[in-house]
C-alpha cells in the first residue's frame, strides 16, 4: 500500500484552511506558538495520545504506569478516570512533574447524564423537545464538570435504522432532520455558551460517520452507501452539530468507500474540515487506528500514518501515534507540520476549557459533594423520563389504573434496580436507581397493595443472559426452574384486581456489541405474559427495550403496551407517574418498529421503487413486498398515543404555489377530544414528487409539540422556504428544483392530512 503523498504547498493550504475557518483568537494563538516553539517532538506526540484509566485509585496515582508517562510528558489526556480527588491527582503530576506542565484533558463518556441518569439517548429523542434534551446534557455537564471531567464523549448522532444493530439505542433513531436539532441541543446544553466556564464541558460528536449503517445490524462491520445517501441521510445531524460548535469529533469504527473513517481524508478533511469549516479536533474512537491493521490497511506504522495525513488529532488508547510516528517522519512519511497542526488542535481545546489558566478548573471538592445526583436534578431526570415513554397501545383504557386494590407487578425488570439506568452509565451509581417495584410501592402508599414476583427470569439460557447483564447490571439470576418462577407469578398474579408485566430486555441487550438477530421479548417472557393474559385479568406491558423490538403478537393480544426504555435512575417513579395516569404519556417513536425481524432495515422515509404496492393492497405479484408479510410497520415513526385523543382539521395553505425567496404557510387546528390535557407533536412532512434524482416518499421537515386542554383547540402553523425543499443532487449540489411537493400535517409518519403546492 503506498502512502499519500502530501506536499507541503497543500498542507500549507490545508493549516491555512483550517485557521482562515477558526474566528481565530490572537491570544490564544500567540499562547499555543510560544508553547509549541518549547516542545520537543515527542512531547508534541504525547499530546496526541489518549490512554483510558479507569483503574487509577487515588494515592496510587502517582505509581502507575500512566503516571510515569505523564511525567515524560507522553499523555495528552485520559479517559473514564472518574472523581475529583483521582483527577486532581493526576492533574497535579501533569502540571508539577512534567516538562512543559501541560494540563491533561480529562474526557468521558457521559451520554444520558453523569449521576443524575436520564434516558437513553433514544428513549430521549422520543420526547421531541429540544428544551428538555438541552438540559439534561446541561445537567450531565454541570454534574461532569463538577466531578472532574471537561470533555465528553457525546451526542452520538448516527442515524439508525437497523434495529438488529444495539448501538441504536444510543442515537436518535432513523430521522435525519430531528436528529439534527437533537445533536444541536445536545451541544448547546454540554458547551453553554462558554466553554472556558467551570460547569461547561467540551462535546464530542460521533461516530463520524455511517456507524450506523452497519451491515446486517452487526457492530463495527462494513457500511457502504452512495454519497448522495450520505448527504441526504445521514451526514445532516454531523454537521448540525458541527455547526453549532462541537468542539470535538470522534471517527467511527467503520470503513466508508473502502477506507476505514481513521483513515479517510475525505472524511476527516475534505468534508468535516473544508467542506463543514470544522476546526476543533478530531479524536479516535477505541484503537480505531489498530483496527486498521485487520482491516488490512497496513501495519501499525503505516495505519497510524494514514489516520495522521486523514487530519485525525488524536489517537484513543491505541498508541500508534505515540510509537510510530517518530519514525514516519524520518521515513518522510509524514510532515513535521501534520504533527505541529494536530497537536495545535488539541492544545487549543485545552485552552478554550480555560485549563492552561487553571488545570483544576474542574477539580472542586465542593462542587462534587454539592452538585451531583442533587434533588432538583433527579426531579428533573425524573419528568423527562415520563417525556419519553411511548403508549403503543391502549385499548378500552386500561391505562391508567387506579392507586387501589391489589396490583400484581411481575416480570424479570420489575424489581431491576442495577437495570434502570440502562446501557452507558459509567458515572451512575446502579443501587441508587428506582427500579419500578421502589416506585410503584411509593407511588401508592397505602391506598393500594403492590404484590410483586419475579415470573420469569431474562432468557431461559443463563449464558445468554449473563453476556446480557454485563459491567454490575445484574437481574440476580434465579436459580429455581421456570415453572416454578412462573407458578409464583401466576398465584399472585390471580390475586390481584390489575397485572403489570414488566418485560422486555435488559440494559446491556442494546448498546455497544449488542447486536441481535431475534429482537422479540425473550421467550421464556412472551410465554410468561402469554399465562399472565390467560388469567383474564387486565394485563399492562410496561416494556423495556433498547431498540425497536417486533411486538406482532403482543400487540395483538395484549390490552395496553407502554413503551419506557430505560429511563435512567429515575425511571421506577417516572414509569409510576405515567401508569397512574400523574402525567400523560406523549411520547412519539423515532425508529420505526417493524412487524417482524425480516424487515429490518426499515424506516418512514424511503424511496418509492418502480413497483410499489397500490395503497390498500398488501400483497401483489411482482411488486416490492413480502410473500409472507405487509410492508406495514407494526408502529410507524412518529407515532405514539396519549391518555386524550386529537382530531385534526384539514391543511390551509396560504397559497398554492411559491417561489424562491418566498414562504408558504401550512396550517391546521387540532383539538383534543378527549377528558384529559394531554401533549401532542404535530408532524409536518414533505414529498417531493418529481426530482433529477428520485426522492424519498416522506421527509419530516417541522414538528412542533403543543399541550391541550380537554376541548381546547389550536391552530398550528408551520412555515416553508426554499431552504425546505432542498436536498443534495448527483453532484452533491444542495438545491432545490421546481415542481410538485406533497405535504403532510398529523399525528405520526403514516396518519395525516395532505395538501400539495408548486414550488415555481
Ligand atoms: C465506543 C465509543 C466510546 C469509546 C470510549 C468505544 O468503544 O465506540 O462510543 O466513546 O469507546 O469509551
């Protein structure tokens, strides 16, 4: 494999780009010159290396093998280390034994909040509220910063639509626009409007790019998609969140047009840097640059070469920086300035985090006793979690039950506390947690008695469900055989006047290498909720899952299914809240959940075909569909109900057609029907009906979420520009063309109201 050759007229170019690019502070630049005209070679490659030290205890800081190379001024920062008192520790052998007492960055990854836990990024986006999402990362700042930690590893925004893929539940699902506003309030509310602030904390968006569009839903495996695909569908929420000033970038595991993301200078430069104006610094993901050497791109020399030309600035744990590029650049491999521009990079992160004014900015033992898992943040955490469950079904009201007589909770997540917090909580303490029994019991006090039992436990294979229980989260096992688990179960279960199945997965089911090909509620559960509906008495499925999990049979037979992910260390009371009808589910699903596995990948937003199925038919011969099942979703994006009902009105249209320069106006009133005040997102949607390219059959281009009263009605109203109705052509131009559009108003992808204009 040759290396690139890069010239010094266009690196020159390159460092020129990126400055022009930056509002350049004259300061700062003149602070990180003196510096840098100080440092040695090596020193200037121990800042681009990142080693993970969750292990460090305190005392004993200054006897590890990290605190050594610190010391020789061979660490830029550290990762996952967690306590004021160890950061501090650590920091000090940084800015008293090192050379040039260079603070160290201390980075983490905080993704649904630090302590205080909300819900997984997923269950998050479902709220679709951008206010609530900004603050619980402005809470996880606050809660990080004041435990040590100035840099996270968050959002993830890779657009997902394979829910075989675990890492799903990191994201904010399959749809590009609101994702977009998601990874912007996501760094609005970890950056503040000051980053040099002690309770503001750098932002890191990832995994640039297409982790999501792994093949066959496996983790780290192979993406491959066209780049209009890329522009259209799944680069939106990066650059949003590159706009609004993420200050740092991690590359994805994967490989994009053949080239692994750590070694794509497309990526990494010619669109994240040129083309997007990113200027803060680019980190990769866990030895994403070793990994390059099974993807058989070289040995660890040339890898690391290769990430270092792509314009990646820091290598995570691997040190193929720190080990190799000393010789590449004797070799002539690589230029002095390449280095020079990323270790720029990453000292100017350490500046704007104002660590070079005060390496201990972040290190107040005050702060940490007095601002972590406080009680208004756990309130806080507590309302948003009611935000982002999702009622999949509720026939003949089931929901909300009554505070008295005898409820029955059983199911292997009913009693979960380790559980709640869900996948990546490295901050949580999981005892702490509300499991949902703690919240159900307190929630009724004494007007009701709560009977609970295990039923069943995760999966009938206990290997299965200890992969599936990993890092303390434990469903404590039990060690009885099923009959007997469930015989428990059902006796209670025939006492009781209401049944609440708690089902569904376990926290580390989803998540980082936690794909699956079967994404039903385990079995040995579906046949426990198969004896509970038996019982005859009403049956409520509170449902964990990370991901969109195929719900053909429960939907069918069971009464009412609300959807709760995990919702974080409040989620017990936050479930009880919304069981008990307190507060009024209004949740709406950003992944589409599909009827069976088969589907997958599956989303709202596709293309038409040549053949498509004529609207009422489900099956046809030679059209796109199955032999076996509907192309219907069993929920589609968007939808989710509420204790209340709400009729929509038809769309008026300020006018038929426009033209550019101009806007339109869509409005429509909708009132709720129903007994209670209840919430609402009203989902605007556009098609495209003829393009250069072919366009998708829906696109979601506004939403806005309003509350209503019982007979209150409103006019909603939703404005559209040009800038709408544009989208990236075969040559990746950003236009829009003239023609038709359709436009859709309602309650979820699939049930709307529909109008047309002429965009002239
Ligand atoms: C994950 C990243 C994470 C990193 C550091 C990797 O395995 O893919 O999302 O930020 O580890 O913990």
């Amino acid at each position: 494999m040759k290396f690139f050759k890069v010239s010094l007229v266009a690196l020159m170019m390159l460092s020129h780009v990126a400055i022009s690019q930056t509002h350049r502070d004259a300061k700062m630049d003149q602070f990180i010159n003196s510096l840098m005209q100080k440092m040695t070679l090596d020193e200037k490659l121990g800042q681009l290396n990142l080693p993970v030290s969750g292990d460090i205890t305190t005392g004993q800081a200054s006897n590890s093998d990290v605190a050594r190379k610190i010391e020789q001024g061979k660490v830029g920062g550290l990762f996952n280390i967690k306590s004021v008192e160890k950061i501090r520790d650590v920091q000090k052998i940084a800015v008293e034994k090192s050379r040039l007492k260079i603070p160290l960055i201390f980075g983490m990854d905080v993704i649904h909040g630090y302590q205080t836990v909300f819900p997984i990024p997923l269950g998050l986006s479902c709220s679709w509220d951008m206010d609530i999402i900004q603050r619980s990362a402005r809470i996880a700042a606050i809660e990080a910063s004041a435990d040590g930690i100035n840099w996270t590893f968050s959002p993830m925004v890779d657009i997902s639509r394979d829910a075989r893929w675990g890492r799903v539940s990191e994201g904010s699902g399959e749809d590009p626009y609101l994702g977009a506003q998601i990874a912007k309030a996501m760094v609005k509310g970890y950056q503040g409007d000051d980053l040099s602030k002690s309770n503001t904390i750098l932002s890191c968006i990832k995994h640039f790019a297409l982790y999501g569009a792994s093949e066959a839903g496996r983790d780290y495996n192979t993406t491959d998609m066209s780049r209009v695909r890329m522009y259209n569908e799944y680069f939106l929420p990066y650059k949003a969140g590159v706009e609004a000033g993420a200050g740092s970038v991690m590359t994805s595991f994967n490989e994009v047009d053949g080239i692994p993301a750590s070694a794509n200078k497309w990526l990494m430069t010619e669109v994240l840097r040129n083309q997007w104006g990113f200027n803060g610094l680019v980190v990769t993901d866990f030895t994403a640059i070793n990994e390059m050497v099974a993807h058989g791109m070289g040995d660890l020399k040339q890898v690391s070469a290769l990430a270092l030309q792509a314009g990646v600035d820091m290598d995570m744990v691997g040190e193929g920086f720190l080990t190799t590029l000393r010789q590449s650049l004797q070799e002539g491999k690589i230029k002095q300035e390449q280095i020079d521009l990323a270790c720029r990079r990453i000292l100017e992160a350490k500046y704007k985090l104002g660590l070079f004014a005060d390496p201990y900015r972040y290190c107040n033992i005050k702060r940490s006793k007095t601002e972590v898992f406080t009680a208004a943040n756990r309130k806080e955490a507590r309302s948003t979690a009611a935000q982002s469950f999702v009622l999949l079904k509720n026939d003949k009201n089931t929901l909300p039950i009554r505070k008295k007589g005898t409820i029955a909770l059983i199911g292997p997540l009913a009693d979960a506390t380790e559980n709640m917090t869900g996948t990546w909580s490295v901050a949580a303490d999981f005892t702490k947690s509300v499991s949902l029994l703690r919240g159900l019991k307190s929630a009724v006090g004494k007007n009701a008695t709560v009977l609970y039992a295990k039923g069943s436990n995760l999966t009938e294979d206990a290997a299965l469900e200890e992969r599936s229980t990993m890092f303390g989260k434990t469903l404590h096992r039990d060690s009885r055989s099923s009959d007997a688990i469930r015989k428990e179960a059902l006796d209670i279960a025939n006492k009781s006047d209401v049944i609440v199945a708690a089902l569904g997965e376990s926290a580390e089911m989803s998540g980082e290498s936690s794909s699956r090909t079967d994404i039903g509620i385990p079995a040995i559960q579906r046949e426990l909720l198969n004896e509970l509906l038996k019982t005859g008495k009403p049956v409520v499925l509170v449902l964990f899952t990370g991901r969109p999990l195929a719900l053909k049979w429960e939907h069918e037979n069971v009464p009412a299914i609300l959807n709760v992910w995990f919702g974080g260390s409040e989620a017990g009371d936050a479930i009880s809240d919304v069981l008990f009808g307190d507060v009024n589910p209004s949740g709406k699903l950003t992944m589409t959940f599909p009827q069976n596995v088969g589907q997958v990948p599956m989303f709202y937003n596709h293309k038409n075909t040549g053949r498509p199925l004529a609207e009422g038919k489900w099956f046809e011969k030679f059209r796109s569909n199955y032999l076996d099942v509907s192309n219907d979703p069993q929920y589609p994006f968007g939808y989710g109900l509420s204790y209340t009902a709400f009729r929509y009105g038809d769309i008026k249209l300020s006018k038929t057609s426009f033209s550019a320069g101009e806007a339109i106006t869509a409005k429509v009133t909708v009132s709720n029907t129903g007994a209670v005040e209840g919430k609402e997102v009203v989902q605007l949607y556009i098609r495209d009906m003829v393009g250069s390219i072919t366009r998708p059959v829906k696109e979601l281009k506004g939403f806005q979420k309003i509350s209503l009263r019982p007979g209150e009605s409103r006019e909603v109203s939703f404005t559209i520009t040009e800038e709408d109705l544009k989208f990236y052509n075969s040559d990746l131009k950003f236009v829009a063309e003239p023609g038709e559009f359709k436009l859709f108003i309602g309650t979820n992808s699939r049930d709307v109201k529909e109008a047309s204009f002429i965009l002239k």
